[in-house]
C-alpha cells in the first residue's frame, strides 16, 4: 500500500511539473517539401535546398513547398488551353490554379507551382501570415524570377543531369532568398495586427504575470496533496464509513481529490499553461486548417490563400500540346 500510494503522488507530481515545463518554442527550423513530378531537380539538389532552409530558425516556423508537374490535371486542362496564349490569361491560370491545389494540400507558408504544359508556368504565393510578417509579392516575383531563369537556361543545354544541375541550383538560391528575407521576421500577433519590424523571434503570447504562475502553481500542489490525504483516507477507512459506509467512504473520498486535482491543473492551465487544454503541451507551428489556418495565439493567416500574396508567369520551354495548344509562353 505505501509503494502504491508513492506512485499515485508521484505521477500528480509528474504531471504538475511536466504541465510547467511544455512550452512552445519560440523558433522552428524552416521545412522544405518538395514534389517533383515532373523531375526538375536531382535527388540531391532537393536534399540540399532542404538541409539548407533548415539550417534557418523562423519565428513559428516557416514551410515552403514547391510541387512541379508535367501538365494540368484533367479538370483543369480545357481551362488552361483557353489561357496559355494570353499572358493576362495565363497569369491568373497560374494563380488560380496555384491556390487551389495550395488549399487542397493544406500547405502553409510560401508555395511554388511549376507546370511544362501546354507552356511553362510559374506560379508563387505566400499565405497570409507570411505575407503580414513581411514576405510581399514583390518577393513572389523574385523568387519565380529565380526559376523562370534557370529554367530558360536549362532549356539550352542537351545534357539531361545538367539541366538538373542548373534547375536544383535555383531551388537552392530561391529558398536561400526566401530564408535571408524572413528569418529575423515574427508572426502577427492573433486579430490581424501586424509585425514587421526585424529582430530577435519573440513569442507572441501575451505577457502572464509571474506572481499569477506562482499562485497556480501552488494551488497544483495543494491539489496533489488533497489527492493524497483523499487516497490515504479512502484506503484506511477514513471519513466515517470505511470502503462503503455513509459520509465518506472510498469512492467520495476519491472523487473529491481527483476533482480537487482536475480543479489545480485546470487553474494552471488557464491562467499560466496558454490554453493548451488540461495536460496539453502547446501549440503546434503549422497547426490549423488551411484557409484559415491557425497558429499559435490564434488565427494569424497560415493556410489562408485567399489573403496572401502572388505572382504567376511563363516561361521559354514550356511547350507541347494536349488540345490544340501552341507555343506561347515567354518569360513574363
């Protein structure tokens, strides 16, 4: 009975210290996906650009994801034989096209779509949170003027790992571009106000008085004794009816310390653990859906597609023709 009782204390002190110690972390190593269908890049350029945009810490952390396809699907290939000889048209294809299948992913952060047919497409967007910490569509131009050159260049060169070679050095010099532009920058605070001022990643929780944590934390460990004295009582016969009698008994006895537990890490939780849930343990970077993704604090815009910013454009070498398509597609 002594070695059961020194366990149950222990897990209630278990449990009220690692609830203390779950804090988020202010930063988040960047994380690059890539889906390369249409075989671009080498194996190990990709694996490059991706050790590379981990190297940089980012504020909540930051995602990019770059998908590359040989034509549109399906669905979306009458569409795009409508729009590929009209550089407007084409550019809100792109655009369209781009935040959709963003949307469809779930994807969060700063998204590349690059199509070969019936022209080249580049389409570059970033959601709205990475917009609001300052990534613009000025920097979406930048980076698909990135690709758009390598691109063009690879298309001059016979030599198939070549044209890899040239390709995976611009997905390293995008994400390297993406990396230096926002790696000093800090997610909005939750309600839409912005930051975008550079320094030093901070969290965006609001400021909780230390005097307050103190005050939790000692209600916690109260509650973990009232857990005790209730288990002890209940196991020795205590509070008038031993394991079954009236007026107190085993199960009220155990009842009213677990509640009195659940009541001290429920303060903790709502007053100093960030609304986490009772033994939750932070927030989640990328965490929301997409198209209002949200983040830690609130709702500050991961996912969210449709308030972001975006460029789109061709590119030489695009070409082929799945329904009567044609040859346009410059770098535009």
């Amino acid at each position: 009975m002594p070695r059961t009782l020194a366990l149950l204390a222990a897990l209630v002190v278990g449990a009220t210290a690692g609830r203390a110690g779950a804090q988020p972390p202010a930063t988040q190593p960047g994380q690059l996906d890539v889906f390369d269908e249409a075989k671009l890049f080498s194996p190990a350029g990709i694996d490059k650009a991706k050790e590379a945009f981990r190297k940089t810490e980012y504020h909540h952390g930051l995602a990019v994801t770059v998908d590359t396809v040989t034509a549109p699907p399906t669905g979306k290939r009458v569409e795009a034989e409508a729009a590929h000889r009209d550089a407007a048209k084409w550019r809100a294809f792109m655009t369209a096209w781009a935040r959709d299948t963003a949307k469809a992913d779930r994807a969060k952060g700063v998204y590349v779509l690059v199509t070969l047919q019936p022209v080249g497409g580049i389409a570059v967007l970033a959601d709205a949170q990475t917009t609001r910490r300052g990534f613009s569509a000025d920097d979406d131009r930048k980076v698909r003027e990135i690709f758009a050159a390598a691109f063009k260049e690879a298309n001059g060169e016979p030599d198939e790992t070549k044209k890899q070679a040239i390709r995976s050095a611009a997905l390293l010099k995008a994400v390297e571009y993406v990396a230096a532009d926002l790696k000093d920058t800090r997610v909005a605070d939750a309600g839409g106000e912005e930051r975008h001022e550079r320094g030093p990643a901070q969290s965006n929780a609001p400021p909780r008085s230390p005097v307050m944590g103190y005050v939790c934390l000692g209600v916690c460990a109260l509650a973990g004794v009232w857990l005790m004295i209730a288990l002890v009582r209940a196991f020795s016969g205590g509070g008038g009816g031993g394991m079954g009698g009236g007026g107190g008994g085993f199960f009220p006895s155990l009842l009213g310390g677990l509640f009195g537990a659940a009541a001290g890490m429920w303060m903790y939780s709502h007053f100093f653990g960030g609304g986490g849930g009772m033994f939750g343990g932070g927030s989640d970077a990328y965490a929301g859906d997409a198209g209002g993704g949200a983040d830690a604090g609130g709702d500050t815009g991961a996912g969210d597609w449709g308030g972001g910013s975006a460029d789109a454009g061709g590119f030489d070498g695009g070409g082929g023709d799945f329904g009567g398509g044609g040859d346009f597609g410059g770098d535009f």
